[in-house]
DNA sequence: ACGCGCTTGTGAACGCGCGCACAAAGTCAG
DNA sequence: CTGACTTTGTGCGCGCGTTCACAAGCGCGT
C-alpha cells in the first residue's frame, strides 16, 4: 500500500514542496512528551510484524484519546492514510528523526552510586537510539572501576568526554549536584536530566528536566490521605 | 476576606450542604505536585532556624512564581501574615497534614532488581514520613535476603504486606508489571507508582503515577535535536 | 494614634491543551 | 465506476493553570 501511493499523480502541494522536511512547524511540549510513548507502543508492534495502525488502536497502545494522537502525529506531517491509518515502519522512522534519536545521542552519567549503577546498567533506552556512554564520579576510589562495560572517571575529565549535543545526568547528592551542574554547563551540555532532589539554576539555553521520585510519592500520598478522609465522611 | 464571604447572603447551594468540612476545598493537581517541593524548601530554611518567609523568598527557593506559590498555599487555608510572610513551621506542618505525611505511610516495593536496590537503599523519602515497609520479588533465590534493613519476601505474600492505605511502587521488568499491578490492588493497594515502561491498566479508583526516565531522556534528545538544527539554519 | 511600607490574597485576562464531532479523503467490494 | 464504509485531519468550545497587577491587611516606627 505504500507502493501505492506511489503511483498515483502528485498533487499540486507534493510538487510545491519537493523533498526538504519543511514541516518545521512548533510542536507542542505535551506532543513531544507524547511521542516517546507512542515509539515504545509501535515497537511493540513492528516486533510483532504489523504492517499498518489506526490512530484508535494505537491510542489504545499508548494509553491515550486517540483524537489526541492524530493532532499529535499531525504536527510532524501528515502520515496517515485515510481508511487505513499508519504505517508503523514509517512512523517510527518519522518519530525517531523528530526526537533526534536517528543518529546514536551521547549521554554522560555523573554520581555512580547507588541509583547512578543501576541506571548504569539499564538497558532500556540504550535498546534505541540512547545510551550511556561515561560515567563520571568525584570519589577517587571509584576512578578505573569498570561498571556494565564502562570505565568510571573522574568528573575533573567532563570536558574530556563531553561531546556537543550530549546530554548530561545528574544522579549525585543534592549537595554536589549545582557544583555538577555548573561543570557540566561549562563543558558546553546543554541538556540536563537531574535526579538529586534539588533546585537547580541553569543559563537559558540549558534544558533542565528533573526526576524527583520522593514528590511522586507524596502526591500519591495526598490523594490515598483524600481517600481515607472520604472514607470517614461516607462512613 | 474570608469573612466578607460569609457577609453576603448564603446561596441555596450553601444551605443544602451545611456542615461539610468545607476547608476541604478541592486542590488543583498542579499544586499537589507543587507542595512537596515547598516542603523541600521549607525544611531546609527550618534547618536554619528560619522563623518567616515571604512568599518572594519562598518561591525563589522552590523554583516557582511567586503569585502561583501564594495561590497554592491559599488552596490550604490562609497561613500568612500581610506585611510579613508564613511561619515556616506552621506552614510544614499544614502542607504535611494535607499531603497525609503527618502519620508515618507504609509503601511496599515489589521487584528487588537493580533499581529496586537503589530504591530500598534510599533515604531520602525515608527523612519525613514515607519510608519502604516491605520489599517483595517473584525470585525465590532472593526471598530472605537482608537488603537495607529489610527481608525480601516472595510476591506471593502480598496480601500480608499489605496496610490500608499503603502505596505500592513497581520496579519489576515491563513484561511482570501489569501481573504485579494486578495483585496489588487485589491486595487492596488504591496508589500505584509504576517504573516499568508499559501502559499500566487499573480500576477507577486507584491512582496510578508512573516514572519512565527512557521518556525524559528522549523529550532531551528531543530538544537538542531542535538546537543543532537551529544551529544549522543561522550558520 | 497614625500613616508608611511591606506582603498577602485574589480578580481578571490570557494561553494552552483536551476531546468531541464531523467533513474530507481514502479503501474496497461488486 | 460507483457507492458504502473506514479512518484521518481539524475546527471549535471548554476548562485548567499561569501570571499580572492591585487592593486589603498587618507591623512598625514615630
Ligand atoms: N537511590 C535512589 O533510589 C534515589 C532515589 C531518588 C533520588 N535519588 C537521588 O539521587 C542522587 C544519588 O543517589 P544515590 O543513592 O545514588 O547516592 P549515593 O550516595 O549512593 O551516590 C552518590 C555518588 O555521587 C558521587 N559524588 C558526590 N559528589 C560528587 C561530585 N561533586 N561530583 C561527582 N560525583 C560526586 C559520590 O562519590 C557517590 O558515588 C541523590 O541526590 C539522591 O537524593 C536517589
Ligand atoms: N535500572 C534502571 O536504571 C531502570 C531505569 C528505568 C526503568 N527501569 C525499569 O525498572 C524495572 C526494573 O529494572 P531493573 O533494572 O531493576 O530490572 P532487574 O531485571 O534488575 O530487576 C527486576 C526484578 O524484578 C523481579 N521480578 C520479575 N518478575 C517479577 C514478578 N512477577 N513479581 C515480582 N518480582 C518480579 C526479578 O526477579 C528482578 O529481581 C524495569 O521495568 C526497567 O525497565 C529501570
């Protein structure tokens, strides 16, 4: 079916806009949050040799409304085709290049201690795209142990292993993790992921995501605290 | 202000539900996921004996407008005082109460892996009044391991585990977690916190937060991508 | 006692994101 | 070729969340 689309007649906009991926449209930052989930469902389906997906059933797949997942799909381009739906190679390539997950990112970990080893050994985003690629820590100790086939090194090397376009993690104590920060960002990353429960200052250009698993607890801790005082009132 | 609110005649709505606790006003999620960071900041000033804060300071602190800080705190009741700020421990010990976190809460981790270690092994929810009570793994060659001052028991023994009101975290592979899910909450767990990179599936009532860092890295990618491609434009 | 300056609490405007619902566009059978 | 059926792409209204801006409230110095 792709073959297909082939063969018929270009339409007047196909000739207007010859090959370049103009579709340099703003995309959303809840749509790019999004689209992470929707390359893990369709890899899920290119394993099993599915060919083609309606926005329903891989709405269904990815846990979300599936008007949702078109206007989602529909800010990279238009990629579905009408009484079919997509085709799942295709999309994940689409997907996979707007991510930039084309060509292999950089990812240096700074902090190996208890979670920085078992993000060490994750394997789960190296499987495509990303993958860590240093380990970095301020323990001297530490400096030469090999840990899941990588050589720890002292975080005075950062600018050593930092690459432009790498992305830098934070998985050391709240009380290292501006100082890490700072070097990082003078190594020229401008991409930080920070797992240590701190608020961190970065210039403008620097993206700064957080993962702070204390606050996910709590928030669930609110709500089951809500339950139990609804419990009462009812009771 | 409060009292000019119940200077004006009472709406039929008013008088239909008289005596309901009524300062159990519905907070926003978007301040609930804000409170602990408060909290946060808010201990760390109690470390230095810091009497009052304004909410300018404050918000500097946590990271946060200043007007946004002020609306969250007014959700829980008005606590500050004009021309001078919020009492610092009385402000901890109301966003404490609404977070629950006042009684100690039982969480149960079921999946003792590489992240499960970290997990367990982490004291920073431990500090203020959440803390992992159970730890359980399907492997029975880890069932009786000692691992952080606890003793791993078999998945089985859910339901024993269980408190009312316990919240139950998944660190198990992707392809155990909906199996796990489903025995937590038949085990009578109504808050679930998921790290395995699969779309969960729960009844209504439970509450349900999951933590894919596969996600934040690739939102990262995302915007890198955006970066060198600017880069690539204006050069 | 009284006004001055500081800080809170909130009204109001704005923008974003969500999801319904439907027309357009394509497929497929006969 | 035609008509019925399927699925996409999106216009639109709505509700939530953020922010500005300011009046009301409080402490303090005089
Ligand atoms: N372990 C968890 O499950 C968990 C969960 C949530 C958050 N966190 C946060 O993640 C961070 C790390 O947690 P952890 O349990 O791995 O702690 P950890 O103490 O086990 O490891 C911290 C590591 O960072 C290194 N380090 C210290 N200062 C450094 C510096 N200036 N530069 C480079 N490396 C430095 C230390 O040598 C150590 O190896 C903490 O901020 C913690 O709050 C951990
Ligand atoms: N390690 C990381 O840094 C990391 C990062 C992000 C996400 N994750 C996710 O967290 C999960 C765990 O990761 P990991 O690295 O700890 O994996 P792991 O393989 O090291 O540990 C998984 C544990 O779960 C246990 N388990 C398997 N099936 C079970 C069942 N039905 N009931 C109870 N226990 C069961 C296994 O015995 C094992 O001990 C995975 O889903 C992974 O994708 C891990």
């Amino acid at each position: 079916m792709t073959a297909r689309r082939q063969e018929r007649p270009l339409t007047t906009s196909e000739l207007a806009e010859p090959r370049v991926p103009r579709r340099r449209e703003v995309i959303p930052e809840a749509t790019v949050a999004r689209l992470p989930l929707y390359l893990r469902a369709l890899h899920a389906l290119a394993d099993d040799a599915t060919q083609t997906i309606s926005s329903e059933a891989l709405a269904e797949a990815a846990g979300v409304n599936s008007a949702k997942l078109r206007k989602d799909l529909s800010h990279l381009g238009s990629y579905g085709t009408r009484g079919v739906g997509y085709d799942v190679q295709h999309l994940i390539s689409q997907i996979s290049r707007e991510l930039g997950l084309s060509r292999r990112c950089s990812v240096v970990l700074v902090g190996v201690g208890n979670l920085g080893r078992a993000l060490a050994g994750y394997g789960g985003f190296a499987s495509r795209g990303l993958g860590i690629d240093a380990l970095l820590d301020a323990d001297r100790a530490l400096t030469g142990e090999q840990i899941a086939g990588l050589t720890v090194r002292h975080v005075d090397d950062l600018a050593e292993v930092v690459v432009p376009g790498s992305i830098g993690v934070i998985a050391t104590p709240a009380s290292a993790a501006q100082t890490v920060c700072d070097q990082l960002v003078r190594a020229g990353v401008t991409s930080i992921l920070n797992f240590a429960p701190t608020v961190l200052t970065v210039p403008a250009h620097v993206d700064l995501r957080k993962v702070d698993l204390s606050i996910e607890l709590q928030i669930l801790s609110f709500h089951e605290h809500r339950k139990s005082l609804a419990e009462g009132v009812t009771a």
